[in-house]
C-alpha cells in the first residue's frame, strides 16, 4: 500500500511515518511537509533517516499537490495546528487547514485513493464547553458543533464537511478522527500550541511559566493523550479502511487521563525534581476553553482500542527524550 502523510514532518506525522515503516511492512510511506512548523527540520531528519521521502510544498498549493504521485491512502495530518494563530493569520490558517483540505480530496478522487483526517475537538462549541466544565460531562459526537468554535474550529469542522461531499460524490472511504490533546516525543511545545511539552520543558531547565485565564490558577483541564495510541489506533483505522469506513468519532485520553493544569505542574515537579515560579494572568482568549474530555465510547466500540499510556507514564517518556536531546530541542520549544 501507498501512503503520503501530509503534515509528514509535524508531531504527528513524523510519529505515524516512522511507526508505519516499522510496522506495516508491505507498506511505501512519503510525506508532504513545507517545514514551515519549528522544529519540522529535525522531523524531516529523523523520516530521512528512516528513508522516508518528503515532498517539500505547500498544501494550498493546488498545481503542487496534484502532481504528486499516485496514492492509495492519504492520512491528512497537515494544519497549522495552533487555535490562537487562527485569530492572528486567519489567511494563512484558512489555506492550509481548508483550502489544503479542497485539495486533497481533489486529489483523492483522482487517484481513487481513501483519506484518513486528524480533526481536532475544538469543532466543538466554546460557550457550551464552558458549560461542560460545571458538570464534568464527557464529550461525544453528538455535542454542538454549530456555535462559534474559533476560525481554526470552523476550518476543521468545514473539511469534515468537505470530506462527506466528496465521499457522498466521489466515494472514496474516509474516516474522520476529532482529537483531544495529543503529547509525546518529537512535540515541540510553545505558549499557544503543544502544552504538555511546554510544561516539562520549562520544568527542566527551570524557566518561568503563567497560568493564563480561568482565574489564573491553573483550573483548566483536558484529557491527554499518548502518540503511541494515536499510532495503534490510525494503524487499525488502516488495516479495516475497506470494511469499516465513512465514521466520524472522538478520540482522547479521557476520564483517566484528564488532568488540570495545576496537578500537570504537580506531575512535572515530580518528574523534574525541579520547581519553578509560574506567574499568573487572570484573562485569556476568547479561543481559550476551560475544559475538554473525551467520551471515548464510540471509539472503543468500533475499534476495540483503548488508550493504554496513564498521564504520569506520558510525562516520564517525554522528559526522558527531552533529557537525551537537550541540546538540539534548544532551539525548538519556547
Ligand atoms: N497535537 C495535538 O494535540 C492535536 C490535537 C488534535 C488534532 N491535531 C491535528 O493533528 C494534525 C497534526 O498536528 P501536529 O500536532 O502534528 O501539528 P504540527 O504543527 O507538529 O504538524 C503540522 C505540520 O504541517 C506542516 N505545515 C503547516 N502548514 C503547511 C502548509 N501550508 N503546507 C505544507 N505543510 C504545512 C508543518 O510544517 C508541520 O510540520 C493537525 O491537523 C492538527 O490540527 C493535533
């Protein structure tokens, strides 16, 4: 099987490349990537080092995309995946994570080939999340998607809906999978985006930090959730695409490894030995969310998967690979 991971040198994609040339043998992987994310070089050294091939273009790049070669499966990892930086570029934000979408599926229907999308839980409605934290619900599929969520909310939700005309049209055999908070090696955290990292980072080399919003003390939670079982599930997304397909559904950490940022300090100071002094801003973004945990139910059903990494084990595997690559993450993780 052919596969092109867009987005193939981010945190994700560079996990999935390298996870499927290791374990789905029979598989070619490539990648397409305009390095634009920080860090993304050392991710294109690691698929290279993995021979993985990456394709150096832009995603919204109609002419470019079209003239790649011919795939059977496309796992769409490519976004500018920071919410904040959708109110900042919207432009930017809107031709990558939409416009780069369109394109795709035009490809897709070209080459016949099935799609796999990386959608996020911030196609969720921000005012009802709010509400959310007051229960402590669990978010299914059926929450409201039809309020404001954030232009970066609106590109993801807008592709999902893409996705469905084409498949509707076209067939091609998708599956569309809304995340939670995904953490792990080759993450390279900063203050809008990649909190998890950004958090044991500061921790080790003992930087300042703030608790911003909801009071400023640290009360927002979310559920996280290991690469390792993104890896697990996208790979049995893959192997059943031809009898199970055209889903959409959540998938995160939930109940168990929901966390709120005052015990993630917690955790870090455990793993580092380190404490730090972490200021506080009491106001946050109207894009900020105070609470998300995934109900995994429909996941697990479909799939029989679970997330198997606890919250304490994800921390201790990233600081190790922090501490064993100290010196080039420098750059990276601000
Ligand atoms: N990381 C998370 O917690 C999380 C949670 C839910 C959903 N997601 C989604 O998963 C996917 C992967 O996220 P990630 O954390 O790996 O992000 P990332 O920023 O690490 O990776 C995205 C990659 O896309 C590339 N890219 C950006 N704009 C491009 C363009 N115009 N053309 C070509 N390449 C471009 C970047 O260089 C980067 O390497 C995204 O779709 C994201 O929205 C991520």
């Amino acid at each position: 099987m052919k596969i092109l991971i867009t987005g193939g040198c981010g945190f994700v994609g560079s996990n999935l490349a390298i996870y499927f040339k290791k374990n789905l043998i029979s598989s070619k992987i490539d990648s397409l990537d305009n390095l634009s994310r920080n860090g993304a070089l050392l991710n294109f050294q690691r698929l290279r080092k993995n021979k993985i091939k990456n394709f150096k273009i832009d995603i919204s790049n109609n002419t470019a995309v079209q003239s790649l070669p011919r795939y059977d499966l496309v796992i769409d990892c490519c976004a500018e995946a920071a919410v904040e930086a959708s109110k900042r570029e919207v432009d930017r934000v809107f031709n990558t994570n939409l416009l780069g979408t369109f394109n795709i599926l035009k490809k897709c229907t070209k080459d016949k080939s099935n799609l796999i999308f990386l959608s996020s839980s911030r196609v969720y409605s921000i005012k009802q999340l709010y509400k959310s934290k007051k229960n402590k619900s669990l978010i299914n599929e059926k929450f409201d998607t039809l309020e404001p969520k954030s232009i970066y909310g609106f590109c993801k939700h807008s592709s999902e809906q893409l996705i469905k005309e084409f498949s509707f049209l076209y067939k091609i055999k998708y599956i569309i999978t809304r995340f939670g908070l995904i953490a792990g090696p080759w993450q390279f955290g900063k203050q809008d985006q990649g909190v998890v990292s950004l958090w044991i980072w500061k921790h080790m080399n003992k930087q300042k930090l703030s608790y911003i919003g909801f009071g400023g003390k640290g009360s927002q939670i979310r559920d996280v959730i290991h690469i390792s079982d993104v890896c697990k599930l996208i790979a049995l997304q893959i192997k059943k695409i031809n009898s199970i397909y055209n889903f959409t559904m959540n998938a995160g950490g939930g109940k168990k490894n929901a966390i709120s940022l005052k015990d993630l300090t917690k955790i870090c100071q455990k793993v580092t030995s380190n404490r730090i002094k972490i200021s506080s801003k009491k106001s946050t973004s109207e894009y900020d969310i105070p609470y998300y945990v995934t109900d995994n139910s429909k996941v697990k059903k479909i799939y029989k998967w679970d997330p198997q990494k606890k919250i304490l084990h994800i921390i201790q595997d990233m600081y190790k690979w922090m501490l064993s690559n100290k010196k080039k993450l420098k750059k990276y993780i601000k």
